[in-house]
C-alpha cells in the first residue's frame, strides 16, 4: 500500500508541474539531444536575449510600441484561430525524463493526452477540469481547467495581455517566446513559458515552472489542424476511477 501511495504522488507531482504553469533548463535540453526520439524535435535552448525588454514591467498595454504590440497580435491571432489541433509530443521533466506519446485539442476547452507505454498516464480536459488518470492504478486526480496553464491554449478567445501577467516578449530568427506569470495565494508563483515559429507562428513547445522552480516542457510535432477529433474522446468518467 505504501508502495502504491509513492508511485501515485511521484506521478501527481510530474503532472501537476505540466498542469500550473520560462524557460526550458539547458540540462533538460542538453538531455534531449543526448537521447533523441525518432522524428521528435530538438528541445529549443531558453532565449538569452530581449528585444522588446521594454515589455517587462509594464502595467498598461497603451505603453507597448508597435512592434511589441503587433508580436503579442500574431500570437493571440494564431492561439484564437487554432479551433483543433492533433499530433505527437515530447515531455521531459524534472529529472530529465522523457516520455511521449499523442494529443488532440478541440476549442473551447478540450484536450486530451495519450502516454505510450510503458507510462499509465492519460490526461483529458473536458471543458471545466483538468483529469489526470493512471490507467495502472485505476485512480485519477481532479483538477479545475480555469487554474491550469491550458486554458491559455484552449480558450476560444485569447488575449495574452488581458487574461495573464504577461512578463516577457522574446523574438529571433527562429522562435516567438512568451512568458506569462501566475500567482496563486496558496502554492507561489509559477511561470509559463510558450514558443511558436518565428515564421509561421506554430505553435512548438511551452515549458512550466512550478513554484519550487522546477521545469517541465513539452514539445509539440506532426501537427494537424484539420483532423476534428471524436467528442467522445474528452468525455470524464467521474465514478469508475478512484479520485
């Protein structure tokens, strides 16, 4: 019994760090390229740089120049028209870990996530909570979407400057980088960190922050945005699981 309530806080603690919310750690990225997947992407390297430091610490969006206002646009445009989304992912935690498997997202509100083997883990957001299940205990832990960092990539409209601390801006000749804060009265402060394409805007990993400052980031890749997946998939079976 014991043994089971270890395993199921070591898995809830990995979750949870992918669930509340900077920049991907070198050691993490250096990992990656270590052990590469088949087909999977390179763990991109945190910005060292910022163009617009400006941006940081501002309190009114009327103080933004042009150009820092026309990046956090295209962002906003893109995240607010990606109505679905379906394709692989890489996730690597803490330690260094790295585990992947598929994700299907379908605005508003709906994501679900797919372990491989050998991890017993399936992720589903139905709208309103965040469930995160372990197939091999047969137990599953609630969480509210509206306190999770996915609701910035799954709501129907999204507006970066309005809905979040926005508190960094970082553009190259490869990736657009955004860092959103959140704070919470109860755990700390944790941080959001989201990369797109600089030329495209795709959308290509984000990396969360907890509040004891530890990373996890999660790659995205063989992206469609036409496949509309079954809603059936995001459905929550809130009684056949222990919680």
């Amino acid at each position: 019994m014991a043994a089971k309530h270890m395993a199921r806080n070591g898995r809830t603690a990995a979750l949870a760090a992918l669930l509340i919310g900077l920049t991907a750690a070198p050691a993490l990225a250096q990992n990656a390229r270590q052990a590469p997947t088949p087909r999977a992407p390179q763990m991109a390297q945190a910005p060292v740089t910022n163009p617009f430091a400006g941006l940081l610490g501002r309190s009114s969006t009327e103080t933004l120049k042009p150009e820092q206002r026309a990046i956090i646009d295209r962002v906003n445009n893109y995240l607010t028209s990606m109505q679905v989304l379906s394709g692989n992912f890489v996730q690597v935690g803490p330690d260094g870990r790295r585990t992947k498997g598929d994700f299907y997202l379908s605005k508003p509100g709906r994501i679900r996530f797919e372990y491989d083997d050998p991890s017993p883990i399936l992720l589903i957001a139905d709208g309103k909570s965040v469930v995160v299940r372990d197939r091999k205990l047969a137990t599953q832990d609630v969480f509210p979407l509206s306190q999770t960092p996915l609701r910035f990539l799954l709501a129907d409209k999204v507006d970066l400057m309005a809905d979040s601390k926005l508190t960094a801006v970082y553009v190259d000749e490869v990736f657009i980088t955004v860092v959103v804060e959140e704070r919470n009265g109860l755990v700390g402060t944790s941080r959001l960190m989201i990369m797109f394409g600089a030329k495209d805007t795709q959308l290509k990993q984000w990396t969360v922050t907890d509040p004891q400052g530890y990373d996890t980031t999660v790659a995205v890749y063989n992206l469609d945005t036409t496949r509309r997946p079954d809603p059936s998939m995001f459905k929550i079976d809130y009684t056949t699981y222990r919680n």
